[in-house]
C-alpha cells in the first residue's frame, strides 16, 4: 500500500488517518470541500479542495495519482443537531454523495474502501455492550445517514461486476484527544461532547453539568467507549495494510462490519473522575435531566478488531484528556495569530 485518497482528510479524524499513513510511509491524497475541514491541517499535504460528488475532480486526482491504492472514506457532514433541523440536506450530502463518489472510485477501478461508520447506528441494548452483530436502529437523521450509507456500500459490493469491490466499515466509538505530535486536532475550541464540556468547565471555571442521571449504568449516568484519535488512526493503518487478508478479492462476502472502541465502558460519573485526576483539579458537578435525543450509550467488543486487523487500542482516557487540553493551547494560539 503505497498511496490512499481520504475523503473528509482535512477534519478531525481524517487529518489524524493521514498524519498516521504517513508514519508508516504511505502517502495520503486528501480530498476536502473545507466545510469544516482546514487548510492548516493540509498545509505540508497532496491537497484536493472540492466535493467528493465532483466526477471531474474525481477524474482529475485519479489523473494525477493512477497509483491509489485505496480510499478512506471519512467526508461527511456530522452535527447531529443541525441534522434533526434540515435533514435533506443530511441525506443529500452524505448519502447521495457517497454514491456519486462510488461511481467515481468504480470508473477508476480503486476498488478497496475502509469507512467512516459510527456506533450511533447500534439500537440501545440492556446492557450497553454491543459488537458487530448487534441489531442496528440508528436514533437521529445524521446516525440514519451512516446506516444507509452502510447499506449502500453494502450493495456495491454485490452488484454486477463487483467481484473486487471490497468494503470495511469501522463503527468508530467516541473519539478523544488529538494526534500526540500535535499536528492536528478538533477544529473547534468548543466542541459539545462531555469530554469538551468537561474542558471548558475546567477552563472557564464554570459547572458541569450531568445530564441524564436515571439511565439503567451502574451509576445512572449515560456510557461512552472513549477511543483516542490516535488509535483509531492506527485502527485505519491496520485496516489498509491488511485489507485483502480481511476480504481477498473475489470472495462471496466483501463487506466487512469491524468495532473500533476500548472494550471498555466508561459513565460521564467516571469520566470526570478520569477527568480530575488528569488535570489534578476538582470540577463543580451539577446534574439534570437528559436533553431531547440524549440515549444511555454503548461500548463495543472489540474482538473483531484484534482477530481481523491485529490491532488493539494502546492509549488511555487519561493520555485523552492530556492530547485534547495540549492540542486546545497549541491551536487556540495559532488561529489567534492568524
Ligand atoms: N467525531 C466523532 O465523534 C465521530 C464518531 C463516529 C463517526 N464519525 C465519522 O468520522 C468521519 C469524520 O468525522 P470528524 O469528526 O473528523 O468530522 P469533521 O467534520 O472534522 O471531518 C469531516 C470532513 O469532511 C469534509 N467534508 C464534508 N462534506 C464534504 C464533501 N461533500 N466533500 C468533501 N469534503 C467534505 C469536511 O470539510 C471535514 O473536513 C465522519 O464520517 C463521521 O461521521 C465521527
């Protein structure tokens, strides 16, 4: 594997991918509208501005790059909120799109894809724990676009032709922390996850508030599996450098569902614990009821993970929070300067 496309490579968690390909000498070709992604994070990178619906911009890179190997396909809008309030947009963009860029990868005959799946797809289940084969019954309008962009890549590998069309889709859990280097990190100083809630309480001097204390966990509040950025990176090298050992080409079944969390479930309780012990400071706690949409959670098997692609996460929450509050000073001086 010497050259990958990545869709979404200038955002959060492809920036990260790219950064990890090239630790491992393989060079990204990124592909990025720049909606949310940034051009600081593609400054040193091969860098395509554009949408992936773009046939000629797609022919052009493949012009340029004959020697793609495959394609990690993380492009695509994320606000869960925002997707609640204009949802056809949410299927237009990142539905519909994946489709126009599956025609383009298929003309250009780069038949290996590695996908940005979520665990927001998983139905709640009793005790949170969910692997691959747990029924899926995704709860808002942007969870919904990544089922059925499972299911349409799912189809593409069964369409007439497709014998080389291969597929792995890796559910991610919750992704914390930045790239240990500090090349890139979230964009946004004020992301609305706990973890970035608990950073702003700590920085501003402000409460946290939990929201949501009745849920059915061992201590009422909701359960994430926290997966540093870094090892879902990884997770991403893991899955390109093995692909035709987890789907060789030509065999029935070319689509594969992989988990990508700790196997461990952390409540929001044990996160602030995880949290102040990081910082070595106490936070005020202050607890209210779920907001609209909020569920319990849930944390992943990691099995399939270890079997198929020999990976394992390596970083803790507390390696987390330390990349996330290290990342924060590093970015907010550079765009305070620019
Ligand atoms: N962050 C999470 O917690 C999380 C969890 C599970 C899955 N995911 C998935 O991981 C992927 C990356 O998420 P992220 O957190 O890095 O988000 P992000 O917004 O930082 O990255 C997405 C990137 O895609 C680009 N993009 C969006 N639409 C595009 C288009 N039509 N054409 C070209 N570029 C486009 C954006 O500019 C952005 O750089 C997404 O597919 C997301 O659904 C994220």
């Amino acid at each position: 594997m010497k050259k990958v496309l990545i869709t979404g490579g200038a955002g959060f968690i492809g920036s990260t991918v790219a950064s990890a390909l090239l630790d491992r000498g393989i060079t990204p070709v990124v592909l990025d509208d720049l909606s949310r992604g940034r051009t600081e994070f593609v400054a040193d990178r091969l860098f395509y501005r554009g949408d992936i619906a773009d046939a000629a911009l797609l022919d052009r890179i493949f012009a340029e790059h004959p020697d793609i190997d495959a394609t990690v396909h993380c492009a695509a809008k994320i606000v869960v909120p925002e997707s609640v309030a204009k949802p056809l947009y949410y299927y237009r963009e990142n539905v519909a799109k994946t489709v126009e860029l599956l025609d383009a990868l298929q003309r250009h005959g780069c038949t290996r894809v590695v996908f940005s799946s979520s665990a927001s797809i998983y139905a709640p289940t009793p005790d949170a724990r969910v692997d691959e084969s747990s029924p899926v019954d995704a709860g808002s309008p942007y969870a919904r676009t990544k089922q059925m962009m499972e299911q349409v890549l799912q189809d593409w590998t069964r369409g007439e032709g497709a014998e080389r069309q291969r597929v792995i889709a890796l559910r991610y859990f919750n992704p914390i922390g930045a790239d240990p280097q500090l090349r890139t990190g979230l964009q946004d100083l004020r992301p609305t996850h706990a973890l970035g809630k608990l950073i702003e309480a700590h920085t501003t001097g402000t409460p946290f508030t939990v929201t949501g204390t009745d849920w059915a966990t061992r201590d009422g509040s909701g359960i994430r599996d926290y997966v540093h950025v870094q090892d879902l990176a990884e997770a991403h090298v893991a899955a390109l450098l093995r692909f035709d050992e987890v789907i060789a080409p030509g065999v029935a079944d070319r689509y594969r569902v992989i988990n990508v969390g700790t196997g461990d479930g952390t409540t929001v309780r044990e996160l602030i614990a995880a949290f102040e012990q990081a910082v070595g400071a106490s936070l005020e706690v202050r607890e209210a009821g779920p907001r609209p949409g909020d569920v319990i959670g849930c944390y992943a098997v990691v099995d399939t993970a270890r079997d198929l692609l020999g990976w394992q996460p390596r970083r803790g929450i507390a390696e987390g929070v330390a990349d996330a509050l290290a990342w924060r000073r590093v970015w907010s001086a550079r765009i305070a300067v620019s």
